[in-house]
C-alpha cells in the first residue's frame, strides 16, 4: 500500500517536466505558452517546485481526503470528477460477474453430471470455455453493438439508464469471464472428482442429488475467492466497455483524463483502483479460510485414484485456424495499400477481397500491414517481458511483492495512466503491457525454481560447495528456462489483444495507423453503413485468440485406476 501511494504521488512528476506547462497543454494542446500564462498557472493552483514538496502535500491532501482540482477544469474537484461514474462502473461490474458466475455452472454441468453418475467426460468442455475466454471484451462489445443494437434494434446503443441499456454491456464483459471462470470451475470439479470419497459415496448408493450438492459446495469454497477478484479486476478494466457503448463510468472518466492528460483525476482512479484490488485480496483470503479451512482440518488429504492424462489438441485444428494469417502475410507481399477516394466504403468484391475503408483504402493491404503493428509489437513486448520475468524471477522475493502491488492495477488502466502522463504512442501502450506483462512469467519463474531448488541434484550440488553463480547458471537456467519460453510464447495473443485494446481506445498507436485495434476503432463510425470494415479486423483478433488457445491448452482425461 505504502508503494502504491508513492508511486500514484510521483506521477505528475514523472518525465521530468514543468506542473505548470503540463497543466496548460491539458488545456490547450495546440497553442505555445507565454511565461506569464505559465505563472498565473503556478499561482492559480498553488503548484509545488520541486517533487519531494508534491508528494508530501500530495500526501497529506490524500489523508483528507482533498486530492486537488482538475488541471482541465479547476473549478471542479479532482476527486469529484474522477468517481462520478464509480456507482455505474460498480453496478456494470457486479451484473457481469453475477451473469458470468450463473454462465459458468451451466458450462459445467454436463463435466459436472459426468462426475456424479461416473461416466466418461467430454474433452470439448474446457476447449469451448478456453475460446470463450479468448474473445477479447472490446470486440465482442462491438460485435453485440452492432448485431443487437444497430442491425436488429433490440436494445438501445448506447448509455446506462434503465435495464435494457445494461443488458449488451453486461454480457459483453461477463461472457469472455465467464469463459475463465468456467475453466477454474471445471479444472476444481475434475479435481473433486478424483477424491476417494466421490468414489465411495457413488459405489454406496447415495443418490445423485446429496452428490451434486456436495460437490457443488466443496467447489464454490474455491470459486468464491474468485469471484471477488473478478469483480476487482472487471471494475478496474470497464473503461473498452463504457467507451463503446458511451457509458459515463469510471472507466470512460479515466480515458477522458487519458486523453486530456489530467493527472490528478488519474491520481485519484489509480489510488481508488489499488484500494479495491488490496480489500478484494483481502477479501479473497479471508473467504478461502472462512469456507475451505474447517473442511481441510476436518477431512485432511484425499488420496487420488486416478491418473491425470494431459493431450494437446493437435497440429490440425491449429493450422486450420493459421490459414488467414498466413493469406494475409501473402497479402502483405503482393499488395499496396492506395488511397482511392472514388471507391471509400465499397463491399468485398474482386478487386478488393475484404472490402474498402472511409478513405479508399484496400481493407486487406491495410491489415496486412498493421500486422507488423499488431502481432510484430506483441512478439517485441513478449520478448521483453520474458526477460524481465525471467531475472525478476531468479533474484528473490522482492519481485513478488512488487509484482502483488501492480497485478491490482490491469493493462487498461496502467495504459491510461502513461498516457495521461507522457501522452498517446505505440511507445506508451507497449511500455503498459510489459509493466503488467512480466508479472504472470515472473510468478512462474519463482515456482519453478523454487521447486529446482528441493531438487536432489540441486541440493548435492550445494553440498559440493559450487558458487551462487554456477548453480544458477548450470541448474536453474537450463530447467527453468524451456518453462518459461513456452509460457511466453503463449501470452503473444494476449498481449497483441492488450496492444490492440488500447488502441482501440486512441491510447496507443496513431489515429490512421494500420493497427487492428486502431482500424476497428474507426470502423463503428460505419458500422451499419458499412459492416465489413469492423469484420475484418474483428475476425482476426479472434482467431488470434483461438490459436493461443489451440497452441497452449490441453485436454484432460481420466483413467481410474484399478
């Protein structure tokens, strides 16, 4: 918390840069100061020289409760202007992680109705919740716009002020949601369902009604602690949501700050953002103690009779899924994108396969070559990242703490903040996602060397009295390393998704750049006009997703033993 509050403190200073000249380009972007303007400002808003003095009064107006005035408009409070929207951010959180939650059981229950009557299991159970996972929250937002909204006009396109205006925003967050809860729940029955106990009851002739209950109770005491940090993490990343749909919450207030670059309402969103991910953590651990800790002391361990096959998916499904990917690296090769202002918004024909933009553009040129920006920025970020996870990893805790203190805040947010402190660029949304990325590799870097570390090998080497230096570098580095590598190669969708996200937004890559989320982000302009432009890019993106998952997950089966 301590480090929270300094690094939120320090933002105005960051960049080494005039308060007075940052606040007069919040205001004014396109004219040049004059040193008197620039004074007024200082004596206007009572400005601190120097940041050791910013913090401290920083600090001191944050124990009160004052946080200052909006650089933009001075007369309103900062703190007024950045949780406006938090009761709408926090009502769209908590619907979606209820619908994702209710969504979740029934994508279990035929894993779970398996269990109880001890039939075989179907692999396509996790496969088709991995996918759901997959679907990135801005695209499917988009997508529902467009089909449920614009096409058929079922519900309204946009705002939050009656129950119709929440249903496609609250679906377009709780379905990709309930996608990852729904693999926590399957991967805790499957793990339920190899108890010793399950076997007995079942063999003893309790009916399937007392085993559902059981089971169901036994695996809601792990999912509950994740529901609460569901609800953390959708509430800290409803801002690709509310900007679709044009909803006046937390998090269209903290792209609004983004764009205006107004640190003190970002300050306040940031400081907000780490209070409820440190409570929704707390929150987590104490429910896990409170359901599932009388249950361990009370039944011990379950001794498991069963062997846990893991198979990959195979090449086939994978390659299938590769094919537009590499049609569009052909495109690449043989295309240009021209800029014809007689053919702006022509449907998919012939001449152009995927249609044109607002401007002429040959759609398939034009992500053909925001590719590079896409999935070649994702690669980079990735690359670095696994660096950093790897050495942050290897070197001790302190990473692990470090790392516990920015996990609360998501890619999105952190996205907003550099750009609200140092301003809109490809640069900024690739140095959000590797100050969020290299958590997850780091985590897994620790673990296994942790477990490197219990080794025999490991152990007699010590006794032998090698140096810190060798174990590292002939024991851990080349265990540990083949991990991590197919770890990171696994979160190069994800990452692309978080770039083309932020893009999306106008926070990352230019406004006529080539990069899909940029692309798409132009495209709901004409959504109904015309609908191939958001196709596209929409197709893409998801297929990404697909093929991370195809790529990196695996099918579970069981084979009692006998």
């Amino acid at each position: 918390m301590a480090s929270s509050l300094l690094i939120t403190a320090l933002l105005p200073w960051l960049g080494n840069r005039d308060l007075a000249l940052a606040v007069f380009r919040a205001r004014e972007a396109e004219r040049d100061p004059d040193p008197e303007i620039l004074e007024a400002i200082r004596t206007e808003l009572n400005l601190p020289t120097n940041p050791a003095e910013g913090v401290m009064e920083w600090l001191r107006g944050a124990v009160t409760g004052d946080f200052g005035v909006s650089w933009v408009d001075p007369s309103r409070n900062a703190a007024d202007v950045a949780l406006g929207g938090f009761g709408v951010s926090f009502t769209l959180a908590a619907l979606s992680t209820g619908t994702a939650v209710i969504l979740s059981w029934f994508l279990v229950w035929p894993r779970l109705r398996s269990i109880v009557r001890g039939t075989a299991t179907r692999s396509s159970d996790i496969m088709g919740m991995a996918l759901l996972g997959t679907i990135p929250e801005f695209v499917l937002a988009v997508v529902l716009l467009v089909l449920f909204a614009l096409r058929l006009r079922i519900f309204p396109v946009s705002g939050f002020s009656s129950y119709t205006h929440m249903v496609l925003p609250t679906l377009a967050l709780a379905l990709p949601s309930a996608g990852l809860l729904g693999r926590v729940l399957l991967i805790t029955i499957d793990g339920i369902g190899r108890e010793e106990w399950v076997r007995v009851w079942r063999r003893n002739g309790v009916s399937p009604r007392q085993l559902y209950h059981a089971i169901s109770i036994r695996a809601a005491g792990t999912i509950a602690p994740q529901v609460v940090l569901f609800l953390a993490g959708t509430l800290a990343s409803t801002a690709l949501v509310e900007q679709t749909f044009n909803i006046a919450g937390l998090g269209r207030s903290a792209v609004t700050a983004a764009l205006d670059q107004d640190v003190p309402v970002l300050q306040v969103i940031v400081l907000t953002m780490v209070i409820v991910g440190i409570v929704a953590g707390s929150a987590a651990h104490w429910l896990r103690m409170w359901i599932l800790g009388p249950l361990l002391k009370a039944q011990g361990n379950y001794a498991s009779y069963s062997v846990v096959i893991a198979r990959p998916h195979g090449t086939i499904p994978f390659l299938v899924v590769c094919i537009p990917f590499l049609s569009v690296l052909l495109a690449m090769m043989l295309t240009s994108p021209t800029l014809d202002v007689e053919a702006r918004l022509q449907a998919p024909s012939t001449q152009h396969w995927l249609g044109t933009d607002q401007l002429g553009r040959d759609l398939l040129a034009r992500l053909a070559d925001g590719m590079v920006y896409t999935i070649g920025a994702s690669i980079l970020v990735t690359a670095i990242c696994a660096l950093l996870g790897f050495g942050a990893g290897l070197s001790g805790r302190w990473a692990a703490r470090l790392g516990d203190t920015l996990n609360a805040l998501p890619i999105i947010l952190v996205g907003l903040v550099l750009a609200g402190v140092f301003g809109r660029s490809i640069m900024t949304a690739a140095i959000a996602v590797i100050v969020v990325g290299w958590i997850p590799l780091a985590a897994h870097t620790s673990t296994v060397a942790a477990e490197i570390r219990k080794s025999g090998y490991y152990t007699w080497a010590q006794l032998q009295g090698a140096s810190r230096t060798r174990l590292v570098w002939w024991h851990l580095v080349p265990n540990v390393l083949p991990a991590v590598v197919r770890h990171a190669a696994s979160r190069v969708a994800h990452n692309a998704l978080a770039l083309a996200g932020l893009g999306f937004l106008g926070l990352g890559a230019p406004h006529d750049s080539p990069e899909w989320g940029v692309v798409l982000s132009e495209s709901i302009r004409y959504a109904e006009r015309a609908p191939w432009m958001m196709a596209a890019p929409t197709v893409m993106l998801m297929l990404l997703g697909v093929a991370a998952a195809l790529a990196t997950d695996t099918t579970i089966r069981l084979r009692w033993k006998t």
